[in-house]
C-alpha cells in the first residue's frame, strides 16, 4: 500500500489524486501538513449544485491555489491545497468548480463539516471551538452545510403530525425570541422561527396543507393567547392543552417573587435593627445580646438571598446545602415555606396520569391557593383556574409531561448556548440537527445505528 492510498483513507476520500505532501509550519508555529492534490480525472469541471456527473467547460483557470481545512491527523493541522477552476454551468452560471473533498463554498472538507456538527449536537461551544481550532463562528457555519447535506428538504418533518408543542424562548437577556414546534410523538422539532405572537405561528400553520392541518390532534404550549387564537383558526380538530411544565413555571415565578419580597423584608428588618444598636452605643451588656440578634437577622437575609435554587428545585434533587436553607426557612419564614409547599403540591399532582384523581387534585389545590392569603399565589390560583380546561386536557392526552420538560429544557439550553452564532440560519439548523433523530456520519466508521436525539 502505498502512502497516498493511506492519506486518501484518512482524509476519507476516494476520488482524489495526491500529487505530493509537505511539512510546514503555521504563524503559530504548529506543524501543518499540506496535501497538494486534485480531483480524479472524472470529478473535475462539475458543478458544485448539479449532480449529473457532467463536465463542462471552463471559464477562466486560475492558477492560484485555494485550501481546505481537514480533519488533525493525530493532532497534526491537514489542510488540502488544489487549484479551483471555475466552470460555467448551463443552470448556475458561472461558479467554482466542485471538488470531491468539500460542500459547496466550504473551505473545509466534508468530514470536518460533520465532525464538526456531531460535536456540535453534544458538547459545549468553547470545547468544540478549542479542540477543532475554529471559531464559534464557523461552528454555525460547519452546522448549517452539515444539515443541508443531511436533510437538503426538511418539509417532510411537516408530514404526518398529529400531537405538537409550540414553545418559545426568551434569548439575549430577554430581548429576542425564538418559536419552536415540536412533534410529540417523535419528539423532535419540525420548525423554527425566530420572534413570537400570532403573526409567526401563522407562517407555520400556513405552511401546511388542510389535509396536514386538519390531522393535527393536538396543540401543547404554555397559557399564551396567540397559540389559541392559531389553534381555533387553523385546526379544527385539535384539542388546545397547557403542558403542566409551564404551569409549573408559573408557580416557580410566584414563589420566585415572594422569596425576593421576603428578602426585602429582612434587609429592612436588618437596616432597623442596625440603627437601633447604633443608638444603644455605649452600653456592652446590652451590646452583646445586640450583635447577636443582627447576626441573626443578617444570617437570615443572606439565607433567603440564597435560596433561590433550593426553592425551585424538586426536594429530592436537593444538595445538603440546599436542604439546610430550606430548613431555615421552614424555621423562619412561614409565609415562604407554605408557598414553596404549594408549588411543591402543585408539581406532584400534575403528575398524576388518572384525569379524575388529578382532576379532584387539582380542584383541593386551587380552593388552598384561594384561602391561603398570599397575594402571588391567589393570583397564581386565579391564572390555574383559567387555564383548567386546557390542563385537564393535557392530562387526558397521556403526553409525557417529563418528555416535554426535558424537550424543553434541551431547545432552551441550546439557544442560549449558541445565541452567539451572529446568523440566525446557523441558530435554527444547529437546533434542528440536534432536536432530530438523523445520523451525523463520522469519517470512516461504520454507520452508526444508535440514533441520538
Ligand atoms: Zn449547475
């Protein structure tokens, strides 16, 4: 074997001729290996978006050298470097010729554009940027050749749905959004646009036939107006639920508002308490007896400061950390503690799967929040029992809620991870490679069976 059929296997491609190989350096100083090849006698001259396999003539031969980016062999920079003619297709016009290495405009090789995008679905933004020494940039661009390649139509997500969730997440410090629709019953996402409200849906909804409309079940979301108005309009058939998850959401916030409320009076309580000392100077017995009240009530401001995870969380996800706060509270703060009760109590029994239990569950929470002399939570009791209907009909479709929490949790995560991506078009295909069951190929493996979600 000789060492160009063993490159070309490395590089993981076929139609290639390698003229010669150099060692360099980069500005940097790392050693690069620089491939000089050229596509194989019947790949060359062809469009890069026709694929009829036919030559055709060329329009100028440069003879500069044009590069792209290949995978590290063992950690040494590969970069392939050939002359790119251009061509004039009969269709495109004049464009540069393909090369059997590279996606189209790509200066990178193929694998490295799905290599890319595997890391990309699974690890964080500066791991993948460090390890495959591009820029975070460039990672949204590696994405969106990658899921083009992969799914060049992705309209046949929008076949056969029956049973959709319609989320939107807040990015950018709350400043931008971005609407996705999730099939259920495949869970993965079917469309992406960025904004919300009722004009964006619509362009979902508009997308798809009667036939398509008319076979949607049902419609999960959170309590917005805009997602009932669409789903009266264009689904006639589909039964209008809240998913649990966001009810959920909902009591967090209020408990969120009460615990900085309660940490509002303990820093007045703090401040009073530190004047009053300031007033008594002078006096030590009573002095000491003071420094330890306002240590108290300092330890107790810090404590609810603090809470905020410890509060949000599920009881048995909680750090001993966070337990010790939650029993301080419990101690001290009987307000927040009854509230952090109720959401609890609200969380367990939207779990419940049995509508009637949950149903009757549902109604003894509701009548608690009503007399339980909170404000942000009569309010809250006020909001659940508008949306009732909705919820009881989400329970009645026997969606996993955990499903939808989770699915949730992944798309926003995501968002705020690659928010940095200046193009939006990278944001929505790397959200729709990730939340999908397709196949990230890898350079000369197998074909992978597992599918990732
Ligand atoms: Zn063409």
């Amino acid at each position: 074997m000789t060492v160009n059929t063993v490159v070309k296997k490395a590089l993981g491609v076929k139609s290639m001729v390698v003229n010669s190989m150099e060692l360099t350096k980069t500005a940097k100083g790392e050693s690069k290996l620089i491939v000089h090849a050229r596509p194989h006698k019947n790949k060359q001259c062809r469009c890069p978006y026709c694929d009829n396999g036919r030559r055709l003539p060329i329009y100028d031969s440069s003879h500069e050298l044009s590069h792209w980016r290949a995978l590290d062999f063992g950690g040494l920079l590969v970069e392939i470097e050939s002359e790119s003619p251009r061509v004039t297709c009969p269709v495109h016009g004049v464009v540069t010729a393909a090369v059997p290495w590279a996606f189209p405009k790509s200066r990178f090789t193929k694998d490295f554009d799905l290599t890319v995008a595997w890391m990309a679905r699974r690890l964080n933004k500066s791991a993948v940027s460090s390890y495959m020494r591009i820029s975070w940039e460039t990672v949204g661009r590696c994405v969106s050749r990658a899921r083009e390649y992969l799914e060049p139509d992705t309209s046949s997500r929008l076949d056969e749905l029956k049973r959709i969730g319609i989320d939107e997440t807040s990015y950018s410090k709350g400043h931008k959004y971005i609407t996705t629709v999730v099939n259920h019953d495949t869970n993965t996402v079917v469309w992406v646009a960025e904004g919300h409200g009722k004009s964006v849906l619509e362009a979902f909804f508009q997308q798809l036939t009667q036939e398509q409309r008319d076979a949607i079940e049902v419609v999960s979301g959170d309590g917005a107006r805009w997602i009932t108005a669409c789903v009266d309009e264009y689904c006639n058939n589909a039964c209008r639920c809240t998913d649990p998850f966001h009810v959920v959401e909902w009591a967090t916030q209020a408990l969120d508002e009460l615990r900085k409320e309660a940490w509002r009076e303990a820093n007045n309580e703090l401040k009073t308490l530190k004047k009053e000392i300031k007033r008594g100077r002078g006096r030590p017995a009573e002095n000491d007896q003071a420094s330890k009240i306002l240590s108290t009530a300092k330890e107790r401001a810090k404590e609810i400061k603090n809470s905020r995870y410890a509060l949000g969380k599920a009881p048995e996800n909680l750090t001993e950390n966070q337990e010790v706060k939650l029993a301080m509270i419990q101690a001290n703060d009987n307000r927040l503690y009854r509230a952090y009760m109720m959401k609890e109590s609200l969380r367990l029994l939207l779990k419940t799967k049995d509508p009637i239990k949950a149903e009757m569950e549902l109604n003894h929470w509701l009548s608690w929040a009503q007399r339980c002399r909170i404000p942000t939570f009569v309010e809250l009791g006020r909001k659940i029992k508008r949306h009732k209907e909705f919820i009881m009909n989400f329970i009645r479709t026997g969606i996993s809620n955990a499903r939808v929490e989770a699915n949730n949790n992944k798309i926003s995560l995501l968002i705020h991870r690659s928010f940095g991506f200046r193009n939006l078009t990278n944001l929505v295909d790397l959200i729709m490679l990730v939340c999908s069951n397709i196949v990230i190929p890898l350079s000369n493996r197998a074909s992978m069976v597992k599918k990732s979600a």
